[in-house]
C-alpha cells in the first residue's frame, strides 16, 4: 500500500522532467512538420510585393514539381540525381578509407604508435564550419587561387573548375569526403572492437594472412555497424546544403548540376519568394525519399547480412576443428 | 628428423616476419597520407592568410610570408558589408546559449525517463527514437512561418529555443545515464529528503559530467557552423552569424576579385575558436563519439 502512493506520487515527476522537452518538440518540429505538409497543398508564396494566397488546390503543387520545364527534364528529379551523386563520389572513398583505417588502427598484429594524434588529425574537419571549409576550397580552386596557379605555370593556361559540372561536384564531394571519413573511421573503429577477438587470435594461430582475416571475419561481422554508417552517410548525404550553396554561391551551377534538393528547398522558402506550397511539396518528397532510401539499403544489408553470418559460423567451426 | 621441419620453420617465420614489416610500412605510409589530406588544407589557409593581396595575386608558395597582422586588421575591421567581431559575438552566443540548453534538457529528459515510472513513459521513447532520423530541413517551412507569424523573426529565438528538443543527445544522455547512474544513489537522497528537482541538479548532473562535457562541445560546434537555419531566419547584417557572412564573402567573389588576404583571414578567424577548443578536449570528443556509436 505504501509502496503503490510511493511510486504514484513519483510518477508526477517523471512528467515535470520531460515537459520542456515535449512541449519545445511539438511546438517548434511536430507542429511545423504537419504544418509543412499541411501547406504543400495551398497556393501561397510572394510575387514581388504581392502575397498570392494561401488557397486551396490540391495537389497543384505536386504535379508543377513534376512536370517537365522547357528543355523536357524535371527539376526536382535533377537535383535529387545531383544529390545522389555527389553523395556517391563522397562516400566511396571514405567507406574505403574508414574501413582502411579502422583496420589499421584496431589491428593488434601491426600496433599502430601515435594512434591518439592519427585520430585527433583525422577527425578534425568534421568540426570544422562546413560554410567556411567550402569558402576556403572555393579561394583555393578559383581563377585566381594557388592550384590554378600551379597549373598555370605548368601548362600555361588555367583550368576553370567551377565552369565545369565534373570538378565542381568532385570538389564538392571531396570536401564532403575530407570532413566525414574521420567520424567514419572512429563508429568503424568501435564496430571492429566489439567483435569477439578470439576470432582473431584463433585465426592468427592458424596462420590466416590479414587480407583473409578481414574478408572472412572482420568484414562479415562489421555488417550491421556498416549498414548504419551507410544509412546515416546516405540520409546526412540528402540533406547536403552547406558545401554546395557555399561553393556555388546558391547557384547550382555550372548548369544547375550542382544544385542539391535542399538548396532547391532553401531558395523557395527563402525571403525572396517565401513560396510555402511549393516548398512544402518539395519538403514532403525529402520525408519521404528518406525513409524509403534508408528502407530499401537497410533490406538489402540485411538480406546480405545472413549469409555473411553463416560464413562467420563456418569459419568459426572451421578454426575450432583445426 | 626435427632439424628439417625447424629451419623450415624457421624459414616460414623468418619471410612471416619480413612480410608483417612490409604490411606495417604500408600502413605507417597511409597514415602519413591520411594526415597529409587532414593538414593540407589548414596549412593553405594558415599561409595564406599572412599573406597581401598583391603576393597572393602574384602566385603560390607554402612558406608563410608577413602580413599576418595587416589582415587581421583589416578583417576585424568593419567593411561595407559586415562586421566579422559582430559576427563572432553572434554565433558565439547563439552557440554557447543553444550547448547549455540541448544538454541540460536532454539530460534532464533522460533522467525522467530513466527514473520514474509514469504512463505513455514507453511511447514517449520509442517516438523520440522514431523521429530521431527526420531531418530537421523537412519541418523548416512550417517552422519559419511559425517564427514569422509570432514575430520573431530577424530574432536569435528561433535559432536558441529549438535545442531544448534534440532526440539524439536525449538519446546519447540516455544511454549514459544507464550505464552510469545506480537508482540506489538517487533512492538514498531521497532518504536525505533531498526533492526530485534537487536530486537532479546536486547529485545527478555531477555524475554526468563526462557526458555533459561531450554534448556542451558537439552542441556548441553544431550551432557554430548551423547555415541552414539561419539562414532563413536572420534578415539583418547585425545579427548575421558567421556561415552567413561566408555566404556574402561568397557572392561577393562571384562578381569583383576582393582583398583575398582579408578573405583567408575571415576563414581562418571563423574556424579557429573550434579547432582551438578541440585540440585541447579531443580526447574526450573522439572517445564521444565512439561512445555515440555504440547504438550502431
């Protein structure tokens, strides 16, 4: 009897101390957020000084966000293939270099010195300001920038960088891939220390080189850790703003072949055309791009991820039968 | 008849060794590289940013030149556009108001889930953890017409109240306070008939303290390099935070050629507090953020 007032007069704290939290959430991200899909289906944006709406129409915005401009392509499906691949450029290499890392770092056979100042070095462009990081590649790749200088000297002539589509989004993606692999490198890092090391030791007494130990254990069983990096790596790559807005100063350009889904969200909602519906429509196919990419690549990790697993067993049984 | 088999293993050991050697070099080397494409772009910025406009005109070089000071004049100095130590004090508070109030509440909202038994407890988390994914860029639109229609826009508000509500340091706080915090310390202030609220501030938060250094920095240096939101919201070049500047020095590029020492000097001056502040906590940031991964 005691007890049961005890925990009932406790339980009112429990609300007391989650009450700021709830409230701010609702009002400033669950309340915008259906408010954001609530007005993708109105008419309401600024023409000049004029304030056109909000009205009524449907799904008006959706299909003007689908239908094909002058020269026959969709926009909002350019930029979220522009999206799509300057993630891709970005995230290849740094899978490849975290992974690299990762192994070097937590290898017990090579006892890697000095691994606390590697670490510190290569996780540092994470923190640094992705604007300013980008503003700094922009001087250094420009017309009139130290690489364009170099190249001068050798050949003679300057290579515009940000006139050409490829380079632009390679340097976009480099940046992307500076400021990341170290993050990606240090969750690698603690996915390959959480694996049994037996595994490893039992594998090293059988003679196994490196490159086998890594396909055959370290790879199998970093899996699921790998399949969470890619999927925070992918939706993180959807959001992408900073580096490309900076980069081509809102433009998009050369050709809007740098202008991501969000820099399109951006420039509807922004004080110039304060266009509500539309950026509402764009917002809503953002939530649902989001869940669907991080649907489908977690589906394909996982299918993949049982016969990885098998393998491990078989290793595993295959180490302990000598 | 052992002889044979000893050199033999001998031999194997013997090239095992030699390959092991190899395989370390390689990897001494790519960690060299590694560095190298970390600090290049630093020392880029570092040496050009004491360099004049008339040097940085006249081609490149990697050794630091004299005009370190003049462009740190002349980039604290109020231009026709903005003014960068308006802009420092800006972010600066913004970032600093936001890392105190997204950890403090994080905390505190871990700690009441953690401890009290209450109806919904269950649903409340599982939704945090549900819409932890959703980037905030999607509810953007309907925030910016909330701010403007409750004025606030053109305001630091919109950009400082928000962090109450992070479900990923919740999250982060959460998974801390299991692994940390025995429900006998707080029963026993209890005893000491010490109150919930009180139990909180004097007993909890002390024993969160590694916790609470990480998300203050990871907190701050969000907020710090935030472009989107601000973006949206700050219309004056008063309040301007430092990613907007960045973005004016950008389009300013785009049509006239500037003072390009001032403009490496504008980089440099907004990235350094962070890389400051991070090389004397990174022990604890990196060991942060492997400690984050641990969800994974």
């Amino acid at each position: 009897m005691d007890k049961k007032h005890k925990s009932i007069s406790y339980a009112k704290w429990g609300y007391i101390f989650i009450i700021p939290f709830l409230i701010v959430f609702i009002t400033c991200q669950l309340i915008p957020l259906f408010n954001t899909f609530y007005n993708s289906f109105f008419e309401n944006y600024r023409d000049g000084l004029a304030q056109i709406g909000p009205n009524f129409v449907g799904f008006d915005n959706y299909i003007k966000l689908f239908t094909p401009n002058k020269s026959g392509s969709i926009n909002i499906v350019n930029y979220a293939c522009n999206t799509m691949i300057m993630w891709i450029i970005g995230a290849i290499p740094q899978l490849v270099f975290s992974l690299l890392l990762a192994v070097i770092f937590t290898s017990a056979r090579l006892n890697i010195k000095g691994q606390t100042f590697f670490k510190t070095v290569i996780y540092m462009p994470n923190l640094v300001m992705a604007s300013a990081f980008s503003m700094l590649f922009f001087t250094l790749f420009s017309n009139v920038g130290p690489i364009n200088q170099i190249i001068l000297a050798m050949t003679n002539n300057t290579f515009e960088f940000f006139r050409n589509p490829v380079s632009t989004r390679c340097i976009i993606a480099f940046i992307n891939f500076l400021m990341w692999f170290g993050n990606t490198t240090i969750l690698l890092m603690a996915g390959i220390m959480g694996i049994d090391q037996s595994l490893f030791e039992a594998a090293s007494i059988d003679g196994a080189t490196s490159g086998q130990v890594f396909f055959k254990i370290t790879l199998p069983l970093l899996m699921p850790i790998l399949l969470y990096v890619a999927i925070t790596s992918l939706i993180g790559g959807l959001q992408m703003f900073d580096v490309p807005q900076i980069i081509t100063a809102g433009s998009g350009s050369p050709n809007n072949s740098c202008m991501t889904l969000i820099m399109y969200l951006n420039r509807l909602i922004g004080s110039g055309s304060k266009n509500y519906g539309m950026g509402g429509a764009v917002s809503v196919v953002i939530f649902i791009l989001t869940g669907a990419l991080s649907m489908i690549v977690f589906k394909t990790m996982v299918t993949r991820d049982d016969k990885p697993k098998k393998k491990a067993k078989k290793v595993k049984e295959a180490v302990k039968n000598g | 008849m052992a002889n044979p088999n000893v050199a033999k293993y001998k031999e194997e050991s013997k090239s095992y060794r030699a390959q092991q050697m190899v395989t370390r070099v390689l990897a001494y080397i790519f960690l060299v590289f590694v560095t190298f494409l970390s600090l290049f772009s630093f020392y880029l910025l570092i040496i050009n940013g004491s360099r004049s406009n008339a040097e940085l005109q006249a081609g490149f070089t990697l050794i630091p030149s004299t005009h370190f000071g003049d462009n740190f004049i002349t980039a604290i100095t109020d231009n026709a556009l903005f003014s960068l130590p308006r802009g420092l004090w800006n972010s600066f508070f913004i970032a600093a108001s936001s890392a105190i109030l997204t950890t403090y509440f994080s905390a505190m909202t871990a700690y009441g889930i953690h401890v009290y038994d209450f109806k919904g407890k269950k649903f409340i988390f599982t939704f945090i953890l549900a819409v932890m994914m959703i980037p905030t860029q999607v509810s953007a639109a309907g925030f910016i017409q909330l701010v403007n229609q409750v004025h606030l826009n053109d305001t630091y508000w919109p950009l400082i109240i928000p962090a109450i509500a992070a479900p990923a340091i919740f999250f982060y706080m959460k998974q801390y306070i299991e692994s940390s915090m025995p429900l006998e310390v707080i029963e026993a202030a209890r005893v000491d008939g010490s109150n919930e609220f009180r139990t909180f501030n004097a007993i909890a938060v002390p024993m969160l303290k590694p916790a609470f250094a990480v998300q203050l920095i990871f907190g701050f240096v969000a907020s710090w390099n935030n472009f989107f939101t601000p973006a949206l919201v700050i219309d004056s070049s008063d309040n301007w935070t430092l990613p907007i500047m960045m973005s004016i020095l950008r389009s300013k590029l785009n049509s006239q050629n500037g003072d390009l020492g001032e403009v490496y000097m504008m980089i440099l001056l907004s990235i350094i507090p962070v890389v400051i502040v991070y090389l004397f906590l990174s022990k604890f940031i990196v060991k942060g953020v492997a400690l984050g991964a641990v969800k994974g």
